[in-house]
C-alpha cells in the first residue's frame, strides 16, 4: 500500500472511529443516568457528515480551484468544527481528562492559545507555498486537513466547550474574542478579493478548464470567506448578547427568590452559578434551605 493511498484511507475512516468512540460513550453514559442530550449528539453527528463531505465529494474540485479549496478549509476549520464542540459535555470527555492529557487540552484550550493557534494555523495553509504543495502530496493535504479541525475545535472550546475558562473570559471578553476570530480571517478574504495579482498560480490551467479565470477564482475564494466570516460573527454576537440577556434574568430570579425565602445570596454570586451554568442547582438548593 503506498502512503498516499494509506494518507486516504486515514483520512476517511479516522471520521467514522470517531464517530463510533462518541456514540459508545454516550451509550454508557446514559446506562449511567447522565445521558447526553439528543440535540448534542445531533450536533456532533451532523459535524462529522461536513467532515466527511469537505474530504469526499468536495476533494475533487478542492484539487482544481481556489474557491472550492477555500470552501473545503471553511467546512473543516468553522462549520464542522462548531457543530462537534457542541456536542461535547463534561461526562463525555472525563475519560480524556482523567490523565496527564487533561492539562494539555486545558493549556490549549486557554483562549488565548487556542486562538493564536488558530489565526497562525490559517495563514499558514493559505501562504503561496503551501496552499500549492497539497496538490502533490496526499499525505501533506490530510496534515491539513487535521490542523484545521484541531486548531477549529480548540477554537470553539472556549466559548462553547465543556472545560472550565479563565475567571477573566467573561461577557467582554466573549466580544472580544469573536472579533479576534474574524479578524484576521477578513483580512485574508480581502487581500484575495482585491489583489491584482494570483497568489496560486498552480491552480491557473486547471481554473482554466473549468471555466473561468484564475484571478476570478482567487477572487471569488476571498468573497466566500469574507461572507462566511459575516455570517458566523452576526450569528455568534447575537448569541453572546441573547446569553447576556438571559443570564441577567436568571441571576436576578435567583436574587429575588433568595430575597423571598430568606437566604443569603449576594450578585457576584448569583452571577457566577449562572454564567456556570448551575443556576438551576442554586435554586434547588435556595429552596432545599428554605424548606429545611
């Protein structure tokens, strides 16, 4: 077997192990009492589907244009990626982070790292010499293919994962990282969209035969990333601000319901078991008190 054809066949069975590990775990999880919910296995199933179409039908074009090699690192490195973080829980990682592996996951997984990683990992991919050099090397391709899902993953943990975040990476700082996601990746889309010269000049012929112009496809691969970062920022400040929203409510239900049963209970602390989300535990146990 030669390595590219072992490179392929990594790349597409890997998808489907995973998926496996996931709903074995979820499986005796809910023998356990602690099921996951439906719509995080939901999630997690539908991010390994984009995963296995960003590789499967979408490597073929990937290999002829910059637009749909620009769509396949969209898929891997934002879409799939959110999608799997989302169906992610505590319980389903603690065997994962009963080892020395949990220090490592929490280290990268820190939002400052995670997102570092994530914007040098992106331009990396997208330099000239490398964006060409997975066109003659399988196994060079499936590698990036592979850092873009890890990097994208570690991306998302912050604001949508199971592990614990710094005290500091609160509601300010949730905006703030967003803008540093889309950042960089604008810059990028704007450099392609507008640039008068073709970065991928490998890509020229086959660009060529299949219709349009080599700097009409670099072009185009920039607008679909700048419109994809336009999307996904929209969707994420308007869930960072519905989240305010609702933790306000929660945390001044708390207050209120502590103030009427005669429990102490001061904001900052209020605050801090809703941003956890264990505000329904501290209303359990305001009432438990309260009976008692």
């Amino acid at each position: 077997m030669s390595v590219d054809t072992l490179a392929e066949l990594v790349g597409a069975v890997a998808p489907l192990l995973i998926a496996a590990a996931y709903l074995k775990r979820a499986q005796t999880l809910n023998r356990e009492g602690r099921g996951v919910p439906a719509w995080r296995q939901l999630s997690f199933g539908i991010g390994m589907v984009v995963v296995l179409i960003a590789v499967g039908p979408l490597e073929g074009k990937a290999g002829e244009l910059v637009l749909a090699h620009m769509g396949q690192h969209i898929l891997l490195a934002d879409v799939a990626t959110l999608l799997i973080v989302l169906g992610l829980t505590g319980p389903l990682m603690q065997p994962l982070l009963a080892n020395r592996l949990a220090h490592a996951l929490r280290f990268l997984t820190h939002p400052v790292v995670a997102i570092s990683l994530f914007t040098v990992n992106l331009f990396l991919w997208h330099s000239p010499p490398l964006y060409q050099a997975v066109l003659d090397s399988v196994p060079l391709h499936e590698a990036e293919h592979l850092s873009f899902i890890a990097t994208g993953i570690l991306l998302w943990m912050p604001l949508f994962g199971p592990l614990p975040k710094p005290a500091w990476f609160g509601k300010a700082a949730h905006v703030i990282y967003t803008v540093g996601i889309w950042l960089p990746a604008m810059v990028l889309a704007n450099v392609l969209m507008w640039s008068d010269s073709v970065f991928y000049p490998d890509y020229s012929a086959t660009a060529v035969a299949n219709g349009i112009e080599p700097i009409a496809d670099q072009s185009t691969a920039g607008a679909i990333l700048m419109g994809e970062c336009m999307l996904m920022a929209l969707a994420i400040f308007a869930w960072v601000f519905l989240r305010w929203a609702r933790e306000d409510v929660e945390r001044q239900e708390l207050l209120d319901l502590a103030y009427a049963e005669g429990v102490p209970l001061t904001p900052e602390r209020a605050a801090r078991a809703v941003a956890a989300g264990r505000g329904a535990a501290l209303r359990e146990r305001i009432e438990g008190r309260s009976s008692s």
